[in-house]
C-alpha cells in the first residue's frame, strides 16, 4: 500500500517451467503521484527482457526528476519517446537491427484523475460497479492469422506514437495493468470476478487454467481506489481565478466592502446581512502551479481543521471561481493591541495555552502552523473575556518539512536559518518569542529583518522589561526560547505541563550564568565550607610551630 487511499499489488510468472521471463513491472510513490508500469520484452527479439526492465526503471526514474512545470501528460509523452529513441539506436548500433523491443502499459494516479498509456498489445483496465472496461488501444495487426504481429512496440522503429487516455477515478475503483499472458489465458469476465483478489491472485488463477504451465509470460498489477483525495480534486477544478476584484463586486452573493491585504487578495464582504472575509488566490497562481498548489492547500486545510482556536471556513459548492469564505472575527489584531498595552500575566499564560493546544491538534494531522506570531493572533473580547484566534491558513505546512518558506524572521528558531527541518522544537521557540513579545512589547533576540543573517546572543530576562512576571513563568519562555536546542523543550506537552503545574518549574538560567546566580544558598554553603577548611589548615600550621 502506497498512499492512505490506494492499495496496490503485483505478481508475474514466467512461462512454462522457465525461471525468469521476459516481463517486468514496477510501482512507485513518488510525491503525491502513484505510478505503475508492465512491460513485456518481445520474446522474438534477442533483448526483449533487458528492453522491458529498461523501460520500466526509465519511466520510474524520469518521473522523479520531472520538471514541475511539465503536465502529467508531457512527462508520459515525451519519457515514453525518448525510451524509445534510446532503445532503437542501441540496436542499430549493437545489432543492425530492432532486438531491444518490449511492449508497454502504464498508468499514473494523482487525486481523482488517472493518466494512461500504451504501446504494444500490454492492456489498461478499469474496473467499476463489477463492469470491466479496457482503456488502452491493442497495436497489432486486425487481418486474421496476425493479430499476433504487432504495429507499434517500444525500440522497434524511429519513432512511436504511444495511445495516451486519462479518465476520472472514484472510490472502490480498480485498475488492471498486464502483459497479454494474462489476458490470452482468462476472458474479461475471469478478470472481472477476479480482480478485487489482487495481482497474485490473477495470475495464479491463469496459471491453474493452464495446469501450471503457461503458454507466455504473464504479468498483473492490480490498484484498487479506497478513497479519492479531497485535495486534488479541489485542485483539478474547472474554475477560473480573478485577476481583478473591486470594492462593491458581488461575487456569488459576497459583496465586497474593504480590502484588508494591500494585495487586495482578502476581502471583508457580506452576504445576507452577515459579515465574512473572503479569500482569493494570488494573481500569480493563474499561471504559476506551484502557487495554485499552496492556495489550494490552505483553502483546504481552512475547510477541514475545525477548532475552537480557528475561525470557520468553507468552501462554497456552487462557487465560480476559486476563492474560500471565513468567519469575520469581530476583534482587534494580537499585534496591534500590544501597540497600547502589553498582555496580563493571566491572559498570556492562557495565550500560551491556546498556542500549544493549537500544535498539538495540527500534529494529529502532522502538521505545524509554521508563522506563529502576534500578527496572526486575533483578540475576541466578550466583556472582561479575551479569546485568541489562530489565523494564516497558508503557513501552515508538515512537520519536519526542509523545504516550507514559512515563518518571520524574528521569531524563527536557530536552526531555522540553517535550513534544519521545522519541528516541535523550532514551533516551541516561535510560541516563546511571541510570550516575551507580548509581555514586554520586545523581541528577546531585536527585530530580524528578512534575508538577514543574525547572530543571536542570549536574550534578557522577560522581567528585567516587566517586573511584574513570575519567575516561573520567565522560567518557562527562557527554556523556550533557548539558543541550544538541547536546552529547550523538545515536545509540546513538555511546555504545556510546566504552563499547567507552575511549582514544578525548575528556574532557568543561562549557560554563562554563575553559580551565585545558578543557586545562592549552594554558593554561600561552599564558601562556609571552604573558609572552615583553611581555617582549620591554618590552626593545624600553628599549633605545628
């Protein structure tokens, strides 16, 4: 099994009572991608085997190095040709002739849509609702007495035009992917029944109908569909994405009335007399992917991650372009508010609280938030009570992620800036930068400005800014925010126990601190018992003389 929401299996056989064959397949993972590939070496051609393995491993390996920019259907296309030229020129060379020859099948899975190709007579089936259809296209010859004489073949001629198909896939949806000892040996029907049992299955079934002797190779790689991916399918809409918006537009009923991003990408709009804010992708994700991808991610991960801490998000159904709707949280910016007045020492505890809940709920998912910051804090105050809201979908990203941008330079961990992967740790040092900056309306190590490269030193005491923190909450930030990473808390339920049973705290100092600092009493204990000795040394010399 490759992905949560894919199974897949494959087995081959070689014919007779030969040892190896002349097949081979593979199926990979790769990204977000399910890849499977069946090739069967022409048994007529000297190097049919070595053909097929070729081609497999090709198409793999190309698939990990693919430019990003290239469709799914490019990449096929132009891997498949290039295979091919490869194949054919070696024969020239090494034979004077086409001997490195195989047949292909091959399908690539991402979200809810399958990709598919072939060259040759090797078969694509999709099976659904116990009715078998097959995609691919049989190249070879229709006249009776050759249906066995193939048109097309990989490494038989200078150029091939590969049969490509795409189709969509739903749940419980299987995909049969085989060489033609399978197909030859059982009818659609056999491989209708038989194809929720599995690859092995398959051929061990064509296998008993021929008393264990089969007449060729047979190969069979099944992929069964346990669910479609949500993500990709939001991906591969057919919407398109404004490249304009303007005060007083209505979009699907959603009035705009105030841009809040300079960009004018994040609207506050109302609809039915309620208010909502209202998010468009970037301009640049019209013809950049990679952005679409992230926009589309955050509209996502807004829709599904449902928390207290969270504003409310959906995705309308019937939208017309792409956009996502949230909750309007009626309250003031965490970042402005310290403008006029830092946190009470109850309230930033109970910030602390909230943060650390929030990064424990988005592990589950394997998640981190990845730009936590006053800026994306909001404040609700209901009386005399303040409730924070965690806002900022499109930072959030996978944990121990080495390639996400995400994040403000000063309140980024170390190791953030040596492109270490973002953990819980480095999410811990962003929660205690933005406790210290709450308290004391200061960064603790200055104001980072981006592609900066600082150089940290240790950071004051919170209460040398404001006397009015507790030592053991100052405990609790200084541990967080610490420079060594082995000083500070490793996991998040770490913190969130100290912040709970605040006379467990054990004081923290930093590494240069002395010991008069570290522990008084043990200092003072020292110097009694070192005065004691040499006055006793200095007794014993003078009774001596």
């Amino acid at each position: 099994m490759f992905q949560n929401n894919i199974k897949v299996s494959g087995f081959s056989l070689a014919k007779g009572k030969e040892l190896t064959g002349d097949d081979f397949y593979d199926t990979r993972n790769i990204g977000n991608l399910t890849i499977a590939v069946v090739c069967d070496g022409v048994g007529s051609a000297d190097a049919g085997a070595e053909a097929a393995k070729r081609t497999t491993s090709y198409l793999i390996n190309n698939f990990k190095i693919r430019p990003k920019a290239w469709s799914i259907e490019k990449s096929i296309k132009t891997f498949i040709k290039s295979i091919n030229s490869i194949l054919y020129q070696e024969s020239m060379i090494n034979y004077e002739r086409a001997e490195l020859v195989t047949t292909l099948a091959m399908i690539v899975i991402e979200g809810n849509r399958l990709y598919g190709a072939n060259v040759g007579d090797s078969r694509v089936y999709l099976c659904r609702d116990k009715n078998i259809t097959k995609l691919s296209f049989d190249h070879n010859m229709q006249e009776a007495g050759y249906e066995n004489v193939l048109t097309q073949a990989i490494g038989i001629g200078k150029d091939i035009q590969p049969y490509y198909f795409e189709n969509i896939i739903q749940k419980e949806d299987k995909i049969l992917i085989c060489s033609d000892g399978l197909y030859a040996v059982m009818s659609e029907n056999r491989l209708e029944s038989g194809i929720s049992l599995g690859a092995h299955s398959l051929v061990k079934k064509a296998s008993r109908l021929m008393q264990d002797n089969l007449p060729d190779d047979t190969t069979a790689v099944v992929v069964e569909v346990l669910e479609t991916s949500e993500l990709d399918i939001l991906k591969h809409l057919k919407l398109p994405i404004s490249s304009h918006v303007k005060k007083e537009q209505i979009i699907d009923g959603y009035k705009l009335e105030k841009s809040l991003i300079a960009n004018d990408r994040t609207w506050l709009c109302s609809k039915k007399t309620k208010k909502y804010v209202i998010k468009f992708p970037p301009v640049e994700a019209i013809y950049d992917e990679k952005i679409l991808d992230f926009f589309v991610k955050e509209a996502w991960n807004a829709k599904r991650l449902k928390a207290d801490f969270f504003p409310k998000a959906v995705i309308p159904k019937n939208r017309t372009q792409r956009y996502y709707v949230m909750q309007h949280i009626v309250g003031e910016n965490l970042d402005e508010s310290l403008k006029s007045k830092a946190l009470s020492i109850d309230d930033a505890v109970r910030l602390g609280e909230v943060l650390l809940d929030m990064s424990q709920y988005l592990l589950r998912y394997d998640l981190v938030h990845g730009d936590i910051k006053p800026h994306n804090i909001m404040l609700e105050i209901d009386k005399q009570n303040i409730s924070f809201k965690i806002i900022d979908f499109g930072s959030i990203t996978e944990i121990f992620s080495i390639s996400s941008k995400a994040g403000t330079p000063s309140f980024l961990s170390p190791e953030r800036f040596l492109s270490e992967a973002i953990s819980e740790s480095s999410e811990i040092f962003s929660i205690g930068v933005t406790l210290y900056f709450s308290l004391t309306n200061r960064y603790p190590y200055g104001e980072i400005e981006p592609f900066q490269t600082p150089s940290f030193k240790e950071a004051k005491k919170p209460s040398f800014y404001n006397k009015n923190i507790p030592h053991w909450l100052e405990s609790v930030i200084l541990r967080s925010i610490a420079l060594d990473k082995e000083r500070r808390y490793m996991y998040y339920s770490e913190m969130v126990y100290e912040l709970k049973n605040p006379q467990k705290v054990a004081p923290f100092f930093a590494k240069e601190s002395s010991i008069l600092e570290r522990s008084p009493l043990t200092f003072y204990k020292s110097g009694f018992i070192v005065m004691v000795v040499l006055n006793l040394i200095l007794l014993i010399l003078m009774n001596a003389k």
